[in-house]
C-alpha cells in the first residue's frame, strides 16, 4: 500500500511511526491480547498524540483506505487485513479532578492506572473484571463494570468523549455538544469514530466487601441451584457472578484448582452488610477455597483473578432471561462435572440492579437477567474443535435468553446486532452511513 498523497507522505503528517510489515516494529506495534488474532495491515501507524489520530484518520480518508484502530489491544475479536490500523496505545495520559470526581484518559490508558490514580482521592472508576483491560474499547461497548448494579454500566459515567470522525474533524461529543453521537458512543461499539480520550466520573468507594468463593466441582448442581434462588434476592449493593472453572494443570495454577473442575462464586458488595448477604452461599456446599473479605478498592483484580498474560483463545455470549430449573440443568450438561467439555471456562453474571433495561439506550441489559459468557484456548490439539463447542454451548443456552446479549459479552461474532435494540441498530446504521458512507472504519 503507497503511503503517499501528491507526494506527501503519511510519514510527513506525523509525529508518530508509520510502520509496514518489513520493519521489525510493525509486529509488536500490531500485536492484539488475543495471541489467536493475528493483524496484517498494510501499514500501522503509532499514534504519538490525538493530531496523529486526525492526520491518520485524514489520510484514510482522502485515499479511500480502510482503517482500523486498537488501543492496549484487549478489543481485538478478529483480524484486520489490509488497510492502516492506527494505534493509540502511546495515547496514556490520566487527569484525576477529585473535585468534581472524573478522570480524563487518553486512548490507550488501562484500568489498572485509573484505579491507582484514583486511590488516593478515595475514588474508584467503573472498570470490568480485569483492570489489565483499556478503558476506551470497554466503555464503547457498554462495559459490564464489578460494581455494575450497583453503579450501573461503564459507559453510564461518560461525561465527554474527544473524537475524530472519518471526515478528520477532531469533535469533543456530550450529552450537550452531538448529544445523538455521544448517546450512541455510550455503549454503541466501534465503528462510529476514533475516540482519542474519554472523560468519566468516579465513585466515592475505597474499598469493597469482595473475592471469590470456591467450590470443588462435584458441588456443581449443589452450588449453581443454590446461586440460582440466591442472586436474585440480593440488593443492588451485592455484584455477583457464578463459574465453572477447568484450570490447566501448571505450576503457575493453584494447587487447589490445577487438572480439575471448580466452581466459583464471584461477590463484590459496597458498604455494610456484605458478609450477611454472602451467607447463603457460604453454605450451599463445603467451601474449598474462602477468598472473600475486606478489600481496598486498588485490589479488585481478586475477585476474579482474570489472566493477565496473552494467550489464543476464541469468546462468545449469550444473555440469559433467568436460571430457571431447565437452565441450569442445560448448564450443568454442557460444563458440569459429567460433562465432557472442552472449554476452561463458562460464567454466568449476575445483571439487574442499576443495569437499566431500556431499549432506546446503547448500554442496556435489554430484559436481562443474566450474561452467559464462555471461553475456549486455541491451542494444540484442540484448537479445531474449540469454534465448534462454543457455537453449540451458546445455541444450548440461547434457548433461555430473548435474543439479546451484552456487546462486551459478544467475542468475535460477526453479527454485533444482538447487543442493541431495533431502534438502536437503526440509529447506528443511519448515523455510520452519515458519519462514514464509503464504509472505511472497521467495527
């Protein structure tokens, strides 16, 4: 791909890197969380400031190139072939105003900094199950947050986001300024703009009443139907999720977990009351593992302990309406301890609370009671098999939900439509044809 427009460069518009697949940079600066992505762009841009995400942006549009972006790479569900993929990751400024409790972040910032810059001012963002994710690509899909019902959905705390649309115009976008790009931006995906920071309010939480409850697999049937009447009855201060976990036998992996099922129960509860509302579970069946206590909000990680380091893996999700008798019985087929079942991992969390339903809103649980959410390693010598078992795991759930499912939740599905409403899947299409008519900006 020629980087060059009446014979000036894309190299001469920046301040940043322009990288082709020849340079040895090009690779790691391409690089996705998802070892089993593998991008082949023609060209990769390192983004050094916002400016180069307007040049860049500028650029694919006059030359009519298709154009990626990808932040800390955590978002990556396919690969991108051909085109510019710009990367913001350089993009990592963090501006906390205790005052009026917001944090200002660049592109390519991660939850983890976030979290630390706000720690000291006893606030807390609305980051997901594992602070290790950026921010920008978690938000623009809703983001399902660990204090979710009680704060509701990521993307509910935007207050502003600064983007550059495919005209090259650099726009700050709020409920007052492009109140309709910003509603849609608030949990409509990618696809509409290149964000190149975002600004979001903070909460007054220091720390939490939170971990994880283990249980050996055997416990199974026992633990889900107990987490089945249990979690419904919680108020919205209690954030809850139920796992089957197979764990590789390795030395990095707890003993207590390595070669076998467990199966988790994830809590994180705000202010008092927490051990009383836990109780229940505690005695649903001999606990293996007790992991839950007093947490600073700075070690939210434990209470799903998510990898951290890259690997394959293929994702998919399924909303689930309630889990009535039938479903779970369908999930203990699929991932109990009779089941033969080659994926690591299949989660049910907990919706409802501050997780609003409402059709016309891009973040919505759209009539939800839970988030299905199954993962599987691309690895040797199952890899081949890993697509088609989630494919089925997910069919034999959807029989349970109503169509709908979490955009974070959704993995590589080519079909993202299942994440909104009607009205709202039309107003992402009228305002992609507006905002972008030859289609050049990836979803």
């Amino acid at each position: 791909m020629t980087t060059q427009l009446e014979f000036i460069t894309l190299e001469d518009l920046v301040r940043g890197e322009v990288y082709d697949p020849a340079d040895s940079n090009y690779a790691p600066e391409a690089a996705a969380f998802n070892a089993a992505v593998q991008h082949r762009p023609d060209a990769v841009l390192a983004a050094r400031d916002a400016a180069d995400v307007v040049a860049g942006v500028r650029w694919a549009s006059l030359n009519s190139v298709p154009l990626a972006v990808q932040g800390t790479g955590h978002g990556a569900e396919k690969a991108v072939e051909g085109g510019l993929l710009i990367s913001t990751r350089a993009l990592r400024s963090v501006a906390i105003d205790p005052a009026a409790r917001t944090a200002t972040v660049g592109a390519g910032v991660k939850w983890r900094q976030v979290i630390d810059a706000a720690a000291p001012h006893g606030l807390a963002p609305l980051n997901g199950s594992s602070s290790d994710v950026g921010v920008v690509g978690y938000t623009l899909g809703g983001g399902l947050p660990v204090l979710g019902r009680t704060f509701g959905f990521a993307a509910d705390s935007v207050v502003s986001f600064d983007v550059v649309t495919m005209d090259g115009v650099a726009r700050t976008v709020s409920g007052t300024q492009e109140p309709e790009l910003f509603n849609l931006l608030c949990g409509g995906g990618r696809g509409l703009a290149v964000v190149t920071s975002v600004t979001m309010r903070l909460y007054r939480v220091s720390e939490i009443y939170g971990g994880v409850l283990v249980f050996d697999g055997e416990h199974a049937s026992a633990v889900l139907r107990s987490f089945a009447a249990w979690a419904p009855t919680l108020r919205d201060a209690s954030n809850t999720a139920f796992k089957f976990l197979r764990a590789p036998d390795l030395p990095q992996v707890p003993r207590e977990l390595a070669g076998r099922l467990t199966v988790h129960v994830h809590f994180a509860h705000v202010g008092k009351g927490g051990p009383e509302a836990l109780a229940p579970m505690r005695q649903a069946a001999p606990v293996l593992i007790d992991g839950v206590g007093v947490l600073p909000y700075s070690e939210v990680d434990r209470v799903y302990n998510d990898p951290v380091d890259p690997m394959p893996f293929a994702s998919g999700g399924v909303g689930i309406e309630d889990l009535t008798p039938a479903a779970i019985d369908a999930a203990l087929a699929l991932a109990g301890p009779e089941a033969e079942c080659l994926l690591p991992m299949l989660e049910f969390r907990l919706l409802g609370g501050a997780l609003t339903s409402d059709d016309g809103r891009a973040a919505s649980a759209l009539g939800l009671g839970y988030a299905a959410h199954v993962v599987g390693v691309m690895a040797p010598p199952i890899a081949h098999l890993v697509p088609a078992e989630i494919e089925r795991t997910l069919a034999a759930l959807s029989a349970f939900g109503n169509g709908h499912t979490p955009r974070n939740f959704l993995g590589g599905a080519p079909d993202t439509s299942p994440a909104w409403s009607d009205r709202v899947n039309a107003a992402r299409a009228a305002a992609k044809d507006a905002l972008d008519p030859e289609g050049l900006l990836g979803d």
